[in-house]
C-alpha cells in the first residue's frame, strides 16, 4: 500500500487502484463507487480495464462481502455504470451484454467455473 500522504489528490486511478488492491480482497470497500465514477469521465487505460476485472472477479468470487458494497443502486443506469451494481454481479445476475467486452468475458468465465 502506498503511503496515503505521498498519494497525488488529483490522481484518479491511483485512489480507485488503492481502494481495488489493499480493500476489496477484504469483502469491503468504502468509496469504491465514487471512486470509479470519478474515473468515468475520462478515456480509460489498461491500468483501470485491470483493476476494474479485479473488482468483477473478487466481487464474484469472495464469499463474506460487505452488505454495503453489494446494495444495488437501481437509480444507475446498467450498460454506463455497472460498479453500481455489484450485488447483481455477485450474485451472478447481471445481464452480460450490458458489460464492457473485457469485462463480460471475464464476468461469463468466472460466472461458469
């Protein structure tokens, strides 16, 4: 984990990567939505496409996950904001095709193993 005072404030990807790798292995994330989202607005890179297949597979694969992360907010829209809706892809009934392409073949492998 990186120091938390050496973080750039500004530095998007960089609070998402934190949250993703040193949180979500716990079953809880606090601000792993918002922090997502502040990355919306920018072009993505193949470091965020990385960790956000971390954060489908560890939401589906981890057993105890925080009731909080998984609580669906139905007022966000499927095909633009899926990391809202991370207790449909834990319980594995998120429609697939409203995934990015990276996203729903790792959501479609891991959903059959």
């Amino acid at each position: 984990m990186a120091d938390i005072k050496s973080i750039d404030p500004n530095d998007k990807l960089i609070w998402y990567r934190e949250i993703v790798r040193y949180s979500l292995d716990t079953g809880s994330a606090p601000g792993l939505r918002e922090r997502r989202d502040a990355l919306n607005s920018g072009a993505t890179d193949a470091a965020q496409d990385d960790l956000d297949v971390e954060v489908i597979e560890l939401t589906m694969e981890l057993p105890n996950i925080d009731a909080e992360l998984i609580n669906d907010h139905d007022d966000q829209s499927l095909d633009k904001w899926w990391w809202w809706h991370l207790g449909k892809i834990h319980n594995q009934t998120f429609p697939a095709e409203q995934l990015p392409e990276a996203l729903r073949a790792v959501y479609l492998d891991t959903e059959t193993t």
